[in-house]
C-alpha cells in the first residue's frame, strides 16, 4: 500500500510541475499498450526535445508560439508527427507502431476517424504513398490495385465508373442521369465523370466505399464512394518535388509546398504536370496521336485558432488538352443487313482499305482530328467546429466543367462523320451541413442536409455533320437516289440544349452500442431530385431540295427533334446494419439497403419508329435497388488482416445506356432494364512478414446478369434483323469480369545511410488480373474482351526525407489488350477498340524536406 501511495503523490507531483511551468507532457505506448522506453520527442524546427522514462512519459516546456510540431521517434517503430495548436490540458497520449506490424489504417467514411478494421462497411484504402510510387496517379490505375472497381472512359464525357459493375451506364455517358458512384474530393462532390479522368493532386490517401452509401454521405450513391483526401495544410514547413522520365517521351512533375503564414494561418500549394507522346499513329497525318498533356493546381488556405475550429479554402484548375482518345479499328463483324449494306462491300465500293487490320499495329488513318479539351476547377469552403461531443461541419462548393472535342464517329480515313462536336459547360454548386458526434456513451451518429443545383449546357451547339461518303453507309435501298451527287454532304444537326437540376436531401445514420460487441446502426434518407430539360435539334446543310424523296433519305439520317421536360421526385431510402465482434480480433456485419438514382432524361437524340421520333424516351424511370451484404474483417495477428465479403444487389428500373443503328442517336440512348442482379464474393488482407516483407491482395468474384429486359435494341451482328428489339434477359451485364483479382508486395532492406540521411532499398512488385467481359450492353458474340494480367514492378531507394530515387515499369510482358469495344455509329458492321497501355517504365526522382 505504502508504494501505491508514493506513486500516486510522484505522478501528481510530475503533473503539477508540468502544469506549473507550461509543459507539454504525454505517454508514449506499443501497439499493446505497453510504455516505449527511451523515445525521442522532438519540437520539430528547435532544440527542445524530451526522452521517456520508465513509464513512456515525457515533458518539455513548451514553445512560446503556437502551434508547432513535435516529432515521436524510437528504434523499431515507425514514426509519428503531432500538430499541437494550443497547450493540452490533459497529457498527451501517443501510440507508436511497431515496424514489424502491419500500420492502422485511418478512414473517415463514417466522418469520424477510426480504423479501417473497426467500420462496418467494405473499404479498400490507397495510400497517397502507394498512389505515387505505384504510378496509380489517376483513378484507372487505382483500378488496378481495387479489383472491385471498374473505369472505361472512350474521353473524359464518355467515362463509366462504376464498383462492383453498378453505378453508371457502360461505356457511353448520357448527361441526363446521375452517376451511382459518388466521387468527393476532400467532402466536395464531383459531378462530371470527366473528374474521374484527372490527374490526382498531392493525395493523402483514396478511401473506396462498396454499396449504397446514401445514408453517409451528401449525393446519393447506389452503389459505393470514392473519398479522396488530400494533404492538408501543415504548421511545420514542408517541401515535395517530384520528377519522373520514362519511354515514349512521358515526364511527369509534382510539387508542393505547405508551411505557417502565422500564428493561426497555414497554406498548401500543389502542382502537377503530366506530358507523354502519343501511343498511336495516324499514317493519314503522319503524326502520333492518343497524348498525354495535362496540368494541375490545388491551394489550399487553413485558419486554425484553436484544435476546436479548422477553416479550410480551396481552389482548384486541372487542364487536359491531348491529341488524344482516338480508337482503332478493332474488327468488323457480318450484321444480318442485305450484302450491299456489309462494311466490307461498302469500303469496297468507295475503294477504301483501312490503315491497318491488326488494332495492336497502333495505327489509324482517321480524317478528323481528335481533340479532348477538358477543363474542371473550382473553390470550396469547408468549416469544422468542435461542438460538444462532436464535430459540426459545413462545406459548401462550386465546381465547373468545360468540354471541347473532335472525335471522329466513324473510325476510318473515309469522309462519313466530318464533324463529332459536343461542346459543353457545366457549373455545380453544392452545400452539405452535417453533424457527427456522440450523443451518449451508447449511441453516436451522423445527421446531415444536403443541395446540389447543376446547369450544363450546349456551348453553344453540339454538332454532327456527314462527309461524302455518308450516303453509302446510310443507304437502305438500291433507289439510284441515294447516288444523288452532295445529297449528304455537309448534311447534319445542330442542337442546343439546357438541363438545369436540383437535389436536396436529408440523411442520419445512428450507431446503437447495445453492447460493447453488438452494434445496430440504422440509416434513413430522404431526396428529392428535379430536372428541367429544352432540347431542340435542326438539321443543316446537305443537298437543298424540294423533292418528298431525297428529303425523305436524309431524314434517314437526321431528323429535327424538340421536346421540353419538367421532372420531379422523392423517395425514401435507408440501411440497416448489425455489427457483432464476437472477439477483438474479429469485426463481423450484417447490412440491408435500399437507395435510388433519380430520374433520367435523354440527351442523346432520340431514336425513330416508323419515321416518328419516340418521345416516350424522353424520360425514364428512377432506379430502386435492393442491396444486402454480410461480410467479416479479422485480424489474425498484429501483422496480419483477412476480409471477407458475401454481397447480393437487385436493381429495378435500371438504367442503361444502349446503342442503336441510327447515325443521329448520338451515344446511344437511355431505356430502363425491368431488373437486374448482382452477387459476388470479396476476399482481400494483408500481411507483413518479419521487418522488410509485407504483402497484400484481393480477389472478386462478381456475377451481374439482366434478370428481365425485354425490349433491348439487338447487338451489333443482329442489326437488321427483323425486329430491332429483342428480349436480353438472363444475359449478362456489359463490363463485369467474373473474376477479378491483385496482388502486390514490398521487400525493404535494414536502414542505411544515403547522403547522410536514413534510408532503405526496396523493391516491389503488384499485378492485376481481370477474366474476360462483355463490352455491349446488349450481349454480343463479337464484342467481348478476353481476359488479361498485367504485371508492374519498382526498385529503388526511399527516404522519409531528403532524397528517394526508383526505377519503374508497368505492363512488364507488354501484354496487348482491349479496354473496351465500341461499335461505330450506324452500326455498318466495324467496331473501335480502346486499347490498353503497352509496356512502359523510367525513373522517378522525389526530394521531401
């Protein structure tokens, strides 16, 4: 009794004396809570430093000027910064990892922090280290280490994100639907998919979220979230350079830089510039095509007067401006049209032979250039303030997209699309107020609000034009009259269009400790969506004529169409969750969700029935889907995660995005699918071996099919068939590999010295494998991608500060394959492929103060 007492009066006498002189003091543990003897605590940029005792406690006195940084380090342990921004009332309490176990991963999906093992939910987290040095710098290479995520993108407009094969319309984007995957930056919501295209900026760390997600964040999502952070503003000054130099003339540079203005005030600024030639050859301009030119801004302004209250302004610019997004020419398939109308006869007669029938030759001999101007930035202001046992956070924002292309529809040197110009603009801005705190030792949650109002429109037109070759893929008949001279030439539409939306909701999930073990947490939305859309077509140009018959052939082509639509809805969606931890070790679920995608209008061009527009198309239906998922994360041992995932989703309504023969449907057009389903299988962990060896990877098996659509435009090789139409269901759903799977690792060797500073070689390697997957939403025999590997590796030197330099490749077996299969517009019988990367590799030289 007598030791207990003399050390409870030196811990209050230690206390005191820290209290009394202004100290900052604090305990320093392990991973099992264990006091770490003899770490060094350094106040980062003085001389004032402290080493625990026997019992990992530490103090100094404290720095007169506020805040400052102090630095955690120890032999065997990963280090840690901590930002102190007033004098701490109670010590501080740090947790150091040991170097031989795997690192807690920290996410905010559920806007508070805690660790990726703990959370209720599916989450693959990149870390902004591994997004950099695996050259993951956009999110179609993030795809790769994510085997649950899928990207195809023809051009920035026309690019599908979705998790799990859900989320947008496969490989043609339609304006007048929302995306189902949300994509925040830093708690701002992208509304374009062209965002997912940029380059990322001084990444922080990628947190992907699978399944409906309405309950927990602003924009409803149907099916999952990418939660991109950034690096924030920091008090202690900090320098990153980065530079890399690789085959086929690529150069890529980074920089940013973060320090104190004042007292209170710290500001970020971020570059990044990415250039490399082009991977395709156009014989025609005997010039590479298919670039790499981008650019990109981020600052960011923090005011921090107290650990109560953070202030952060942001603004952004990215500009893509390549030679770029070109498709070869991939293969031609026999349609069930009359011989004349094949795409072999129709070359034949025109005298035309393509640049090349093998797409992996690279070439092309398209006769309208290929430009992809996208252009996206904007500001935002977001406000966390310590409120009680929580956190109140405001983050209001306003977002634009400008888009200025050429694209060449037809994918041959032949004069039959002149002119593929949808030029764009579109503005956003959104406000998400919300709440997330505890509201008793038991019971804790989230309630928030959220608006988003969006105006895009034609800038100022968007136009189709047809060259002289036009009439003979358009022609249907053996009339003399489509022979008719310059009856299509320079034919085609002009449109103007305007959407303007508004979306609100309100959403609260709770998390009900019932007991320490046990968790419920039920989730509620309600969301309210409404469209506006003036959509107006004129067609131009062309043969001037009066005669009833060659007016009646361009209308074959072209028609003028104009309709209006003033569309609104709400629903209510909501979860349920069970969370069981039957041990520490072992964090068990149990989730049912309900969600929708509001209602979509087409903005495509609508297609025709007996010379009639079909303006029962114009809109359709919201999507209602029904998801459940049980899944289990363990953590066999402190060097080691295992997660498994059993997931199942119902979709009715679904929206999809089909292709029709009609040269005017511009990307096709949106129709409602009656259901579909998809269930899978996730497995994913990691694990760490000994000091220098660590190893992760995730497999998916992911099944989707069309459980009913019956009225499906046919696939390219039944065009011409009797009827147009044809019932899909039981058919699979377009961009789905069954399997899907990555696998990576990091060797390091013991610390060593380079330039004085401490240092480690490392080599790692990670691959990705996905099986083969349909590429037409009506499933074709023909437009299927065989299923590929590809093999990526990295070897260099890497330092927490000073200077790190590596050498890199990707696609290491320089392994051909397609990305995605388009057919061309009228479905003359070719198709385009997207092709992915060849085999490239360079070197990446990084210096970190």
């Amino acid at each position: 009794m007598k030791s207990f007492y003399l050390f409870f009066l030196s811990l209050l006498l230690w206390a005191n004396a820290a209290l009394a002189q202004n100290n900052v003091a604090g305990v320093v543990r392990d991973n099992n809570d264990a006091p770490i003897v003899g770490a060094t605590v350094i106040v980062k940029g003085t001389n004032i430093y402290a080493v625990t005792d026997a019992s990992g406690q530490f103090s100094f006195a404290s720095p007169k000027d506020f805040p400052f940084s102090i630095r955690i380090n120890s032999p065997g342990f990963g280090q840690k910064d901590i930002q102190v921004f007033e004098l701490p009332e109670e010590p501080l309490e740090v947790t150091l990892v040991d170097d031989n176990l795997l690192s807690e991963v920290v996410v905010t999906a559920r806007r508070r922090s805690e660790t990726v093992q703990e959370v209720p939910i599916p989450i693959s987290v990149i870390s902004g280290d591994l997004v950099e040095d695996a050259g993951a710098f956009n999110v179609n290479r993030v795809k790769e280490l994510v085997p649950t995520v899928q990207l195809y993108s023809s051009n920035p407009r026309n690019t599908t994100l979705n998790i799990r094969g859900l989320g947008s319309t496969f490989g043609l984007t339609n304006d007048g639907i929302d995306p189902g995957v949300g994509f925040y930056v830093d708690g701002v919501y992208y509304a374009r998919p062209a965002a997912t295209t940029l380059d990322f900026i001084d990444i922080e760390q990628v947190e992907v979220l699978r399944g409906p997600q309405g309950t927990l964040f602003g924009k409803n999502t149907t099916a999952g979230a990418f939660n991109v952070t950034t690096r924030a503003p920091s008090f202690t000054p900090g320098v990153n350079f980065e530079v890399s130099y690789g085959n086929y003339g690529y150069i890529q540079a980074k920089s940013s830089i973060t320090g104190p203005l004042s007292k209170t005030l710290a500001a970020r600024v971020s570059f990044s510039g990415t250039q490399r030639n082009g991977l395709l050859y156009n014989v025609t301009t005997q010039k590479h095509v298919n670039d790499l030119n981008n650019l990109g801004f981020r600052a960011q302004l923090l005011y921090a007067p107290s650990n109560n209250l953070r202030i952060t302004l942001t603004g952004d610019n990215t500009r893509q401006h390549p030679d770029g997004y070109a498709q070869v020419l991939a293969g031609v398939v026999t349609t069930q049209r009359p011989a004349y109308r094949q795409f072999e006869q129709i070359i034949a007669d025109l005298n035309y032979s393509p640049a090349s029938r093998n797409p992996f030759d690279r070439w092309i001999d398209h006769d309208t250039p290929w430009r992809s101007g996208n252009d996206l930035g904007g500001v935002s202001l977001n406000i966390d303030a310590k409120i009680g046992s929580g956190t109140l956070t405001s983050t209001t924002a306003w977002r634009y997209w400008n888009w200025d292309p050429s694209n060449d529809r037809d994918f041959t040197g032949l004069p039959v699309l002149s002119l593929s110009q949808a030029t764009s603009t579109h503005e956003q801005w959104t406000q998400e107020i919300r709440y997330a705190g505890d509201i008793s030792s038991r019971l804790s949650g989230v309630i928030g609000v959220f608006v988003i109002g969006q105006d895009l429109n034609t800038d100022p037109v968007h136009i189709e034009e047809s060259g002289s070759a036009q009439w003979r893929f358009s022609q249907n008949s053996t009339s003399n009259l489509w022979q008719t001279p310059g009856l299509l030439d320079g034919y085609g539409i002009k449109t103007r269009s305007n959407l303007k939306t508004l979306g609100a909701a309100v959403f609260a999930q709770a998390d009900w400790a019932i007991t320490d073990r046990l968790h419920v947490l039920p989730g509620l939305r309600y969301n309210y969506d409404r469209k506006e859309v003036d959509y107006d077509r004129q067609t131009y140009g062309g043969l001037q004529t009066d005669d009833p018959a060659l007016i009646a052939l361009k209308r074959v082509v072209y028609t003028d169409q104009a309709f209006t639509a003033d569309v609104n809805e709400s629903n209510v969606s909501g979860q349920l969750t069970v969370a069981y931890k039957p041990v520490k070790s072992v964090n068990t679920f149990a989730t049912f969700s309900t969600s929708y995608k509001p209602v979509g209008v087409n903005l495509g061009g609508l297609p025709t029935s007996n010379g009639e527009v079909m303006t029962n198309l114009a809109q359709i239906k919201p999507e209602y889907v029904q998801h459940f998922e049980i899944g289990v994360k363990t953590t066999p041992n402190q060097r080691s995660t295992l997660n498994l995932v059993l997931h199942h989703t119902n979709v009715t309504d679904y929206q999809t995005q089909v292709q029709t023969a009609e040269v005017g449907v511009n990307r096709g057009y949106l129709a409602n699918a009656e259901e579909v389903r998809v269930l899978g299988i996730e497995l994913d962990g990691s694990t760490r071996i000994g000091r220098n060896l660590s190893i992760y990877g995730a497999v998916a098996y992911t099944d989707g099919e069309y459980v009913s659509f019956t009225n499906a435009p046919v696939p390219l090789e039944e065009t011409g068939a009797t009827n147009a139409f044809k019932d899909i269901s039981g058919g699979d759903l377009p961009g789905i590999s069954e399997w899907a799977g990555s696998l990576g690792g990091e060797l390091l060797s013991n610390p060593l010295k380079v330039s004085g500073r401490d240092a480690k070689l490392f080599l790692a390697i990670d691959s990705y494998y996905r099986s083969s997957f349909s590429s037409s939403p009506s499933p074709s025999q023909y437009l299927n991608i065989e299923g590929y590997a590809l093999l990526n590796a990295r070897v260099g030197f890497r330092a927490t500060e000073g200077v790190s330099f590596f050498f890199w490749g990707r696609n290491l077996a320089d392994k051909d394959y397609f990305e995605q299969l388009l057919p061309a517009a009228g479905n003359a019988g070719h198709y385009a492929g997207v092709l992915g990367d060849p085999r490239t590799y360079g070197v990446t030289l990084r210096y970190t103060f």
